[in-house]
C-alpha cells in the first residue's frame, strides 16, 4: 500500500489541471415528485454514479433515514410514502458528508473499502483514511 500511495501522490502532483478540475465539484441533487403514495427520484443512479457510490448503498442509506422502503427500478427509485425533494437532499447531504466527502481535506475523491471487517472511506486526493458507520 504504501507504494501504492507514493505512486498516487506522484502521479498527482503531475497533474495539476486535473486536481483542479476535482476542486470544482458539484453536489448533484436529487429531483423528487410525488406519485400517488409513493416518491419517486427519476436521477437517483445518476446522482449515486456522480457520488461514485454503489446505488445500493444508497438506497439504503436513504431508506433507512426515511424510515421507509425503497426500490429501484431502472434508474429511479421508488420510495414508499410522500417525502419533499428538500428533506430528500438535506439527506444526501449527510449521506456525503459521511461516506463521500473526505474527513480530511474534504475531496470527493473517495472509495469505501472493507478491512477487517470495518468499512473505511479512502481518500485518493490527500490518503487518508477513516472508519465509516455501518449501514444497518
Ligand atoms: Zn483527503
């Protein structure tokens, strides 16, 4: 690992136009509307893909803080009862700030990875690392 490291950190600092292109990073946001009793989020995997998340982590993440199910179903997801797209991106929000954005130096240049049975978030733009909450 530790090669591997240095290895990035080279390859970085050669390239500075990119590192500036990351610092411009936009949050994506959910769009939200209401169907009969249930939500749908038409961008939902674009908005995962954005993150560079598994969808499915998510959903549940998302599922779990609305106290609800959810499904997808191509790239929507469907959620089961009647949510506001505001509260739905105030999740997002803390859903990146806990599993997206570094603890660091607050790059959305992330991975999860599992070790030893503890899930971290790995930054590729800084290397460091921190232990992530589970989701239940
Ligand atoms: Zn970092």
């Amino acid at each position: 690992m530790e090669k591997y490291d240095s290895m990035l950190d080279n390859l970085y600092s050669k390239l500075p136009e990119k590192a500036k292109e990351k610092s411009r990073f936009k949050m994506p946001e959910f769009q939200a509307f209401i169907e009969g009793t249930s939500t749908i989020i038409p961008n939902f995997i674009d908005v995962a893909t954005a993150l560079r998340r598994d969808p499915k982590h998510l959903m549940k993440y998302l599922s779990k803080e609305s106290a609800t199910m959810s499904t997808l179903s191509g790239k929507r997801l469907v959620m089961k009862g009647k949510f506001r797209e505001r509260l739905l991106n105030e999740r997002l929000g803390k859903y990146a700030k806990e599993y997206v954005l570094c603890k660091e130096c607050s790059k959305p240049d992330t991975s999860l990875i599992m070790q030893d049975g503890t899930q971290f978030m790995r930054c590729e733009a800084c290397g460091a690392r921190s232990p992530v909450a589970g989701i239940k």
